[in-house]
C-alpha cells in the first residue's frame, strides 16, 4: 500500500514539474472523450424527447395501416385499408375497445381573414381522442352528431392560433381550407415539437366531413386505424387475431403475405431506441480514433521520460528498487495522465453538448447518461494501461550500471 501511495505522489510531482508537457500529452485523451461525450449526450437528448411524444400515443393502443412495397409502388399498385374493416373488427375481436380511422387529405393552405399558414387536415372520429389519449384543452371535440351529419367543423391545432393571428380564444371563429369554410369548436393540448418541427400545426374534421371532401370513390392510400384494448396486457394475444380478422376481410389467400401492418406504440419505442444504439455506437466509435491517436501520444512521451530519467533509474535500482516497483511507478503516470485527461474531456464534453443544444433552436438539452460517465473513465484508464506498458517495461529492464553511466 505504501509502494503505491509513493508512486502516486511520485507521478503527481513528475506531472506538476512537467506542466505544459503532460498537458499536451494529455490533449488527444481530452479531445478525443469530449467529442465522445459531446455526441453521447447530445444523442441521448434528442432520444429522451422523441420518447416522450411516444408516451402520448396511448399504451393501450394499435395502429394498422396499409403495407405497400416500392416494387408494387413502381407498377402502379396501391393496398388500402377499407372502411369496412371497422366493423369487422369491432365484430369479431371482443377485447377491442375502440376503433378510430384517420387519414390525411393534404398539407393543405389554411386561411383566417387575410392570412394564411399551411397545415396539416386530418380527417378522423369523435373516438380518435380516447383512443389516441389527446384531448381538447379548449372547447371540445369532435362528436358523434358532427360526424353522422358531417358537418364543416374543425379543431385546431394551438400553433395555428399564433401562425393565423386568431384570438387568444378562437372558437367560433371560421377558416377555410379546400374552398370550405369551418367553423372551430376546440383547440387541442398542446404538444410541442420534434426534430425542430411543430406537431401543434393541424387541423381535425369529421371523417366523414373529409370523405366527402376528397370525393366517396376516391382510394385512401394513406388511411390507418388505431385500435384500443380493453386489457393492455392481451396486447401480444390479440395481435393474431387481429391479423386472422383483417385476412379474411381482404380475402387474402394463405400463401399471400399481409397486405396491412400492426404496431404498437411499445414497438415504435423500441425501435427508435434500437436506432439510437445504433447511431451512438457509430458515432462514438468514430470519434473515439482520437481516443487512440491521445493514446499513442501518451506512449511517446513516456518513451522520452524514460531516456530523460535513465540515470534517476539507475540510482533507484543502485540503492535496493525493483524491476516491478520502477514498472508501476511509469504505468501510474501514464494511467494518472489519462484518467486527469478523461476528467477534464468529461466536463468539457458536457459543457460543449449544452451549449450545442442551447444554440440550435428547439434542440432538447443534451442528457449525459451514468454508463457514459463510467465509460469515460474507464476507457480512459484503459488507454494509460495500455500505451503506458511499454514505456514502463523499457524502464524496469533498464541494467542499473547502464543506466548510471548513461549521459
């Protein structure tokens, strides 16, 4: 133990009289962690916030929609969901709760007075906010009166209040999107942006009212159901039910492939945490070359403190020190130099992620996760290990009386 604080406090001494040295030694370690670090959390910030938009789709909750390849895109082949399907769902799986139809008519120009903005019209039920879990923060939603008799009413989405200059409180008010005019009835709850991009730039109307908009007979490409169990723990059981139900609706032989897909908001989780593993793990290995260009740094540098302290070696052996206690005092300073290295990277790292955030306009704030931390260090000591073995190993097989007539 005493060994050990003494070569300690021996690397320390050796660092501090080489300042600038073991700075610009420790450099490539510092570059090379902050960019990890920088990446990392800036990565790990924009995860964390498209996670929470999935937290409002609804645990409870399935969403179906039409599955087209790009080879039946390029022949002119298009599947669909049908209307149809609704009822034979509701019909033949009892532990569905719910189901909501939705599609999009278009990114359509949306005017108020003299001002115009373009959003999304979205055409759906009066289900679409118990299964989706979104609700009217203002007003109300849509019912089933509005829907039987399709009539020209819209919720809005809150973005549209500022981008259309309408009142603070505008139902009541009247846009026109389509050469229709639509009266507000709600605005909905706020959900603030993705990707630097507003979700809160929408309008909603009857499904109906949008049938009748796009014309009865015409194909609904991009139709999708979102579907609420009563038991969300049937989830997976009720899945091939599901499928077995649609099947047969679409008629599909038992050699063709489904013509639709089934996902879960758990999956949609999943998957985008699987893509940010993936993009971290790219990402970081990539930086980390500096990792490996800081280390080979370390290296050369205690190759020359070896030649610079020959003689102070050979007097350590001459007066009774071993091969291993001249080894562990090298291998200390090279770990102390990237372990201090990696310190200074992980709060440089944090510090440059913040800021990054701070400067791109409704970027999330970079999040630096426990095990980044752990790795940092890790990692780094690793690399004083590593490139700090040979230099140590030349210094203990140093012969003493070579050592002492060295010049």
């Amino acid at each position: 133990m005493f060994l050990l604080v003494e070569s300690i406090r021996s690397a320390l001494n050796s660092i501090r009289a080489h300042r600038m040295r073991s700075f610009l030694t420790s450099l490539g370690i510092i570059i090379g962690v902050a960019s990890v670090i920088t990446v990392i959390s800036l990565i790990q910030g924009l995860s964390k916030s498209v996670t929470k938009q999935f937290e409002g789709l609804g645990g409870n909750s399935l969403t179906i929609t039409a599955h087209n390849t790009m080879k039946d895109a390029m022949r002119g082949k298009f599947n669909e969901l049908r209307f149809e399907d609704i009822q034979h769902l509701r019909t033949h799986v009892e532990e569905i709760a719910d189901v909501s139809p939705l599609f999009m008519l278009s990114m359509s120009s949306v005017r108020y007075g003299s001002t115009d903005a373009t959003a999304r019209v979205i055409a759906t039920t009066p289900t679409y906010q118990d299964v989706q879990q979104r609700f009217a923060s203002m007003g109300r939603f849509l019912s089933v009166t509005d829907e039987t008799s399709a009539r020209r009413v819209a919720v809005i989405g809150p973005r549209l209040i500022e981008t259309l200059h309408l009142p603070d409180n505008p139902i009541g008010q009247y846009i026109g999107f389509n050469n229709e005019w639509f009266k507000i009835i709600g605005v909905m709850e706020k959900r603030g942006e993705l990707f630097g991009m507003s979700q809160d730039d929408y309008v909603i109307i009857p499904f109906r009212t949008g049938r009748s908009l796009v014309g009865n007979n015409q194909r609904l490409n991009n139709m999708q159901f979102t579907v609420s169990l009563k038991d969300i723990s049937k989830l997976e059981e009720v899945k091939p039910r599901i499928t077995a139900v649609m099947r047969k609706a679409h008629r599909l032989d038992p050699d063709v492939p489904d013509d639709f897909e089934i996902a879960s908001s758990d999956q949609l989780s999943k998957s985008l945490d699987s893509i940010t593993a993936t993009v971290t793990l790219v990402m970081g290995g990539i930086v980390g070359i500096a990792l490996l260009v800081g280390g080979i740094g370390i290296m050369n540098i205690m190759l020359v403190s070896v030649t610079e302290r020959t003689r102070e070696i050979g007097i350590c052996k001459a007066i009774g020190a071993r091969s291993r206690d001249i080894m562990m005092q090298f291998l200390i300073e090279a770990v102390t130099l990237s372990v201090l290295g990696g310190l200074i990277g992980l709060i440089l790292g944090y510090g440059l992620g913040f800021g990054i955030s701070k400067m791109i306009p409704d970027f999330p704030d970079a999040v630096v996760p426990w095990w980044a931390v752990m790795l940092s260090f890790v990692f780094s000591a690793g690399v004083g290990i590593v490139f700090g073995v040979m230099p140590a190993s030349k210094a203990a097989k140093l012969d003493p009386i070579d050592a002492l007539r060295y010049e």
